[in-house]
C-alpha cells in the first residue's frame, strides 16, 4: 500500500474522530459488488446512521474494492485511515485471532438456524470481543451464505476436483479443505477471480451463489454444484479508538442502526443467493447440478479430517463451544 495514501486516510480518519457530533464521517469500505448481501446492507447501513443520528453522521460506502484492496483493508482499519469494514471472517486468522477460523470448517453448519445460535448467542460475542486487543471493535456478524463448488468439469464426487487449482481466501482451514478432496488451494484476491478463471490460472473455486453470479464468474465457469459445505460470512468491524471516541448518543444510534441492518442483511441474504442461482440457470452459460444425499455425504466424509487437524489452530475448547451448541459431532460425518 502506497505510504501517502495511507496518511491522507489516516489524516482524514483522525479527522473524524475529532470532529464534532455534527460532522461525523464514517468511511465502510468492502470488496464485493454493491448489488450482493453485504452491498446492499452496507447501503441500508448508511441510511438508517443518517436517519437515526438526523444527519449527524455521515456513512460513505465504497464497494468493489474502490478505496482499498482486501489485502489493504485490514491495516488501513487498525490505523484509522478508514473507520469501517465488513470483511470476511477467514480474514481474522492472519490477524492473529485463530478461533474465527472455525467459521471456515466444512460442514460445521447445516442450515442458518445452526450458524445463528454462534453468530447471535455468546460464542460469536466472545469472538468479537478477541479483536478488540488488535484495535478493533466487532458489531456484528452479516451473513452471506453457504458456499458451493464450481469448475470447468462436472463435480460430483470429490475425486472430481484432483488436481485442480481452486482460488479461496487465504486460510490455512481452507488450504486444507482444498488438500482434503486433492485439489491445490491457490490463495487470491477475490477482486482478481474472475480473470484468474477466464484464463485459466485456477481451474475452479467456491463461492455463495450471489458472489458467483455477481462476479459473473459464471461466464468463466462451466459447472456448479450446490455442496453447500461451507460458510461465508462477515464482521462488521470499526477501528475501537474512533468508536469509542463518538459521543455516547451518537454510538447508541449507530449501534440501533447496525441492530436494523443486521436484521436487513441476514433477511437478505438467501433470498440474493436464490435469485442468483435464477439468475445463472437462465444465463445458460453454467450447468448446475444438485448432489444426492449420497454424494454430498461423500464430501462430508471425505473433508471431516480437516476439523481434526485444525483444532490445534483453533482452539479445541473454541471447537467445543460450537460443537455443543450445533450439535455438530466430528466422529460422525
């Protein structure tokens, strides 16, 4: 990241700070599509903080990575030079708060209602509360959906993606999910997939279906198949000093604010994930195939190993705590 850059971020965060309850500037950055999920609650964000603070506050969102890369984001945050992000959770284990990659484990949630007894009970607060050491503040937690496999070749069975080059984020959870069917994780930026895929540097990858289509990556891609055996989601996150700095009525508003918006977001995001499978299935350019019971358990067996070998990453009493309250047993995939 360009050091000048930064300091006029910096300058301007700092700026915010101190400003006074009428001139307060929140810049949210993120790096996906304004018409995915997290897009349009980040927009429904910036509407309710300037309704509710009455045009105290003023919220600027930057989508598709226009004020900063993902690999930037995160330490623009922690020096103030932007004040909120929404990233996804694999972005808190190079950070150093290794639990968040539980998220990251395959098949650790079947549905929403399982992801929400974490996300909305005491486990995920205790998650969020880990960041604040690193000077950051967790809000929220906004999800986004469950991720499915796509290539250039059908996929029904784990033995189809040998020895391809599929992109994820970076997470070492990932890495071995990736291992743990034969395929080669290639960790890359999410705003460089869609090039990476139309020439071949990957062969395939996995994604929400919202990501996919609003990526477009169904244009690159030939096959999609709904595995669902993994989480994407994010955290609504703000640099603690600049929070913690805001009159004590302006923070009330802004945290109703967020209340209302993670409300919108979650509401939103499976209908986006089910229009944009519409979407694909009438683009024509990407078959689309839904496994069997059979066939998705072979991939549950097949990746079951990964929580095994990453609990001493993790944390095996962080596992415990998700564990007990999903229901999720590792010996039984």
């Amino acid at each position: 990241m360009k050091l000048s850059k930064l300091l006029i971020g910096m300058t301007l965060g700092f700026a915010a700070l101190g400003a006074s309850a009428q001139n307060v500037v929140i810049k949210f950055s993120h790096v996906v599509a304004a018409d995915t999920p997290k897009g349009k609650a980040s927009e429904f964000f910036a509407k309710k903080a300037a309704e509710l603070t009455k045009g105290k506050v003023k919220v600027e969102v930057y989508a598709n990575s226009a004020l900063y890369k993902d690999k930037e984001e995160m330490e623009a945050l922690q020096i103030g030079s932007v004040q909120m992000l929404a990233p996804s959770l694999a972005k808190f284990g190079p950070l150093g708060v290794k639990e968040f990659e539980a998220f990251d484990l395959p098949f650790i949630f079947d549905d929403y209602a399982e992801l929400h007894k974490i996300t909305q009970g005491a486990v995920g607060a205790q998650l969020l509360a880990k960041l604040e050491p690193k000077g950051i503040k967790g809000l929220a937690y906004w999800d986004n959906g469950f991720k499915s496999f796509s290539a250039n070749v059908p996929v029904k069975s784990p033995a189809d993606l040998k020895g391809k080059k599929l992109r994820i984020q970076s997470s070492k959870v990932l890495e071995e999910e990736v291992r743990s069917v034969g395929g080669i994780p290639q960790v890359m930026a999410f705003s460089e997939v869609y090039q990476a895929l139309q020439t071949g540097v990957v062969d395939g990858t996995e994604n929400p279906i919202s990501n996919f289509y609003t990526q477009k990556m169904h244009e690159v891609q030939k096959h999609l198949t709904l595995t669902n055996h993994g989480y994407l989601g994010y955290a609504v996150i703000v640099n603690k000093k600049f929070w913690d700095g805001l009159p004590a009525d302006v923070r009330g508003q802004l945290e109703q604010a967020m209340k209302e918006s993670t409300a919108y977001a979650n509401k939103i995001a499976q209908e986006e994930n089910d229009r944009a499978l519409d979407g694909v299935k009438k683009s024509g350019k990407t078959t689309i195939y839904s496994p069997t019971k059979e066939e998705r358990a072979a991939f549950k067996k097949a990746m079951a190993p990964v929580h095994t070998k990453m609990a001493s990453r993790i944390g095996q009493d962080m596992l415990n705590a998700i564990y007990k309250e999903t229901g999720f047993d590792p010996a039984k995939p």
